[in-house]
C-alpha cells in the first residue's frame, strides 16, 4: 500500500513539472506535439487540444512533454519549434518545470500549516508532549505541555533547558528516586513562571520497556502554533518559504556530501535514498498513517527534492539542458549542437548508473 502511495504522489508532481514546461512552451509559442500522462508505449489517445495530443500511456508513472525541435536543430525551420526561440523563451521553459515543483511544496507546506499550525521550534524548553500510561512519569503525576525546569539529585537542584540534559541525567540515576520540577501548563510557547514538584522513580535498564525510556514520557522540540485568522495566511506562507528554503539548502548539502564520499570511495551513507528507501523512511516515520495532511506534506518534501534534483548541472536533467542554453552566449552554436547529445547520452548513463547504485543502497540498509 505504501509503495502505492508513493507512486501515486511521485507520478501527480511529474505530471506537474510536466505541466510548468507544458504552460511555459505555450506561453512561448512554441508547438507542444504530445502531452503523455505515463510512459510509452501509447495506451491511447485521450483528446487533441491545439495541436497538442493528449495521451495516456502503458507505463502507469509519471508524464512527459514533447515539443518539436527539443532535440536539436534537425527541426530548427520550423517557426514555433523550441530550437529556434530565444535563449530567454526556451530557458524560461526548461525552468518552469522546476518552478512549479517548488510553488506546489510551498502551496501544499502553507496549507498543512494552516491546518495543524504554524511549527515554532522550542529552543531552550524541555516540553513533554506525552505522558505515557502505567510509566513512572504517570505515576507521580506529571502533566503533559510542562516543561521540565530541573531535577534535585544528591539534595542538589540542576537546571535543565534542554533535552540532552534531561537524559544525560536520567541515564546516570537509573534505579533512584529522584525529584522533579515542572511547569504549569503551557500556552503555546509560553509558560507560567509557577512550577510543581514531583517524585519520580527512574526505572533501571532490565525495568525499561523496549518502547519506552526510564521515566515514560515523549518530549515534543516544536509546537504548532495558531494565529488569529488574519494573522494565519501570512504565517503559514511565510513558514512554507522558510521550510522550502531549509529543506533546499539540506538536500544540497547532502548531495554535496554524497559527492565527497564517492571521490573519496568512501561509499554512500545510509541518509542518502532513492526510491527504495524513501518508501521505507517515510513508512517508518508514518507518513502514510497520519491521513491526507500527512500525505500531502510528505508530497511537498518530494516535490521540493524533485525540483532540486532537476536542477542540477547534469546533462539530461532541466538544468544541465539550462547551462547549454546559457553556453550558447560564449560559444557558438553550431558546436554545442556537436556535443549536446553525447553530453545528455553520458548524463542519462551517468543518471542510470547512479540510480543502481542509490538502489543497492537502500536494499543494503533495509537488511541492516
């Protein structure tokens, strides 16, 4: 089912990248031949809009574009061919697909903010999201949406803001009784200055349920905020930019990452996935549990990762095509013509190869 999901999700945002070079091309005059929802081989064709067949294709993932003279100048007579434009026009085109991914993230982020919340990260609190049944947590009595302020050992009082502190200290009484200060229930971020004391035992190794920690309570590092409702559309938007951005800059580094480890034979690293092991990771994390929302957020991870990956200077891909495009202002056409398609030849080698080995990857750590 969850494999389902994910093709369903992967094959809806292709279709929309497909979609921005779609408009784009319109929006240029430039002839689109085919619009294909899946791959060839034709199943068949579903109607023909101005000039454009509109398909449906035996290979049920993803789409594709066709517009004449994409693949180089033995179609460059033509007036509204995609060869003979502008180097404006056609970037315009080659990027638009890329452009769509990210606007339909930010879309999708901004309203599964303003559904749940805008996420505000508690920086310096320990809150407890969850206090677990029969756990020594809910035997003394502790609430959730407190913090906890410090912990008393050896008559001592120890002030904790952070998490790490609090297990650090869990860890080094296992088997004590010790006494812990919370907050009153919170308001959002905010919290009372009043406090309350709480006996607490702390389980030892051999007493600790596998699902569990010493105490039995889950800590929570962000709360989702709401806003009054004219407050709420700007900060969702505004949250849904920042996730993209940070979301970008980490996928970046992480391919960046990706690269040095390869030169240096080092191998790829477990956080690196490809298909595999994005449906095993997001299955773990629950992803496709957590109802539409949840499948709707982790459609807007996917379409900011796919607009990054299209964006990359590799041959074959939106923005590999997008630097031969550009090159064009230094060299001469005529050859850049000579070496467009070995360049995209060696890409889509290159691509394929790295995918295998992304896969091989995923399978490996599935066994781990």
């Amino acid at each position: 089912m969850e494999a389902l999901i994910f093709i369903i999700v992967l094959s809806v945002l292709v279709i929309i990248h497909e979609a921005g070079h779609f408009l784009a091309a319109r929006r240029n005059k430039i002839k689109v031949k085919e619009f294909g929802l899946g791959y060839p081989p034709r199943a068949r064709q579903l109607f023909s809009w101005r000039g454009t067949i509109f398909s449906l294709n035996w290979i049920p993932f993803g789409g594709f574009v066709q517009m004449e003279g994409e693949n180089g100048p033995e179609e460059k007579d033509s007036a509204d061919s995609f060869y003979n434009k502008s180097i404006r026009a056609r970037l315009e085109v080659l990027l638009a697909g890329v452009f769509f991914n990210f606007v339909f993230g930010i879309v999708a982020f901004a309203v599964v903010f303003y559904q749940l919340g805008v996420p505000i990260l508690l920086s310096g609190q320990a809150r407890i999201q969850e206090v677990l049944a029969d756990s020594p947590a809910a035997a003394a009595g502790l609430e959730a949406n407190t913090n906890i302020l410090a912990f008393q050992v050896n008559g001592e009082w120890i002030e904790t803001k952070e998490i790490s502190q609090i297990q650090n200290l869990v860890s080094a009484n296992l088997g004590e009784t010790v006494l812990v200060r919370t907050s009153l229930p919170c308001d959002q971020e905010k919290c009372p200055v009043e406090f309350a004391d709480y006996s607490i035992y702390l389980r030892n190794s051999e007493e600790i349920p596998s699902d569990q920690g010493a105490m039995g309570i889950v800590f929570s590092e962000m709360i989702f905020k709401n806003y009054p409702w004219y407050q709420m559309p700007f900060a969702t938007i505004s949250q849904a930019f920042k996730q993209s951005f940070a979301l970008s800059a980490m996928i970046l580094q992480a391919l960046w990452q990706m690269i040095i480890d390869l030169s240096a034979g080092r191998g790829l690293q477990q956080e690196i996935a490809g298909p595999i092991g994005i449906v095993d990771q997001a299955a773990t994390y629950g992803f496709f549990d957590g109802g539409w929302l949840s499948i709707l957020n982790f459609a807007a991870l996917l379409s900011i990762n796919l607009g990054i990956i299209n964006l990359l200077p590799i041959p074959a891909l939106d923005g590999g095509r997008a630097v031969l495009v550009i090159m064009e202002k230094f060299i001469k056409r005529k050859y850049l013509d000579k070496v467009a398609n070995y360049l995209n030849y060696f890409g889509y080698l290159s691509l394929l190869a790295l995918m295998v080995l992304v896969s091989f990857n995923d399978i490996k750590n599935l066994f781990k």
